[in-house]
C-alpha cells in the first residue's frame, strides 16, 4: 500500500483526531505531531491554517460516513431493516476498543456552529447528505417524498443522539435500544 500524500496525511490525521477530540482539544502541533511533517507543509496546503483543514476534515468525514452507509444499505433492500443492521455495526464499531471512532462531526459541530460559518456549512453539508441518504433508502421503498425526508433527519438525529449517549456512558446499549425500537417507530404510513 503506498504512502498518502501529505495533503491527503494532514485532512486524514486532523478528521481523526477532530473525531476523537473536537476542533478546540486539537492544536495544529497535535496534528502535525500525528504525522510527523513540518509547519510549513501545513501552510503549504492549508493557508488559512486550522480552520480550512478542519473543513476539509469534514468533507473527508462526510464522505468516509456516506460510503460506509451506502455499503451497509446495499446489503439489505428493506429499509428498516437496513437501518437496524447499520445502528447495530455502528454499536459494534463503538464496542471495539481496538479502533477508537469518536462522534464523526457532533463534537466539532457543536463547538463552532454559533462562532465559525465555514465550519457550521461544513457541518451543515455533511448532516443533510447522511439524511439524504436515509431519505432515498425509504423513497426507494415505496414511502412517500415527505415521510421518507422526516424518517431521515429521524434516524440521523437518532443516530447522532444514540454515539452521544455511548460515548459518554462508554457502552453502546443507547445504541442498541434505539435498533431495537427502529421497527415500531419507522412503519410505512399514508400521508
């Protein structure tokens, strides 16, 4: 396997890190200390310094997420059952202490979005395509434009919620619960 750039070594180490630690427990020294690279090859990509890295990082994130949904919704062509199998790896995931996750973006989401605007559009980007996502995987199903959209910002904001309380309780029961009661809450309905 050959070595990332060090454009690509910087947006995966800062995506890592922002993921474990948030934008403001992360210096740039943090950062560059990850890979071992100078100062000035940070400069050298990212201008602006820490925050237009960060936004790349979400980007990078966002697209990380997005495709780790995609494989896990090919799998499986009902849609609630496609949710509940992706809710219990993403529990497995948080239960595997061999590779620690963090919150893809929550964390950094939630400290810069009344202070940085980049940011918070990055941010902002990354939520609405997840959502999508769910949104077409009920569409695709059969449920209509409007129920299909709020099952996605549902199981988005059940999701974030769910890694929220298993990070912080450092067990992935919320998780697990929230796959559990995904049957009964998203049921095909008439609007």
């Amino acid at each position: 396997m050959s070595k990332p750039n060090t454009k690509v070594a910087l947006i995966q180490a800062a995506s890592r890190l922002f993921r474990l630690h948030g934008y403001e427990g992360i210096s740039l020294n943090d950062i560059l200390k990850e890979i071992n690279i100078p100062k000035g090859s940070l400069y050298h990509y990212f201008p602006n310094g820490k925050e237009e890295l960060a936004v790349e990082a979400i980007h990078h994130t966002k697209d990380i997420v997005l495709a780790w949904i995609e494989e896990s919704f090919e799998q499986i062509g009902d849609p609630v059952k496609a949710v509940q199998d992706h809710i219990h790896q993403l529990a497995a995931l948080l239960k595997d202490e061999t590779e620690q996750v963090g919150f893809p973006i929550g964390t950094i989401a939630a400290e810069k979005y009344s202070t940085n605007e980049p940011i918070r559009s990055a941010c902002q980007t990354a939520f609405e395509e997840w959502s999508e996502l769910y949104s077409t995987k009920f569409f695709e199903a059969g449920y209509s434009e409007k129920q299909a959209k709020d099952y996605g910002v549902f199981i988005l904001a059940a999701i974030e919620g769910g890694i929220l309380l298993s990070l912080t309780t450092k067990s992935e029961e919320s998780l697990l619960i929230i796959a559990d009661q995904i049957p009964f809450i998203l049921s095909k309905r008439e609007n």
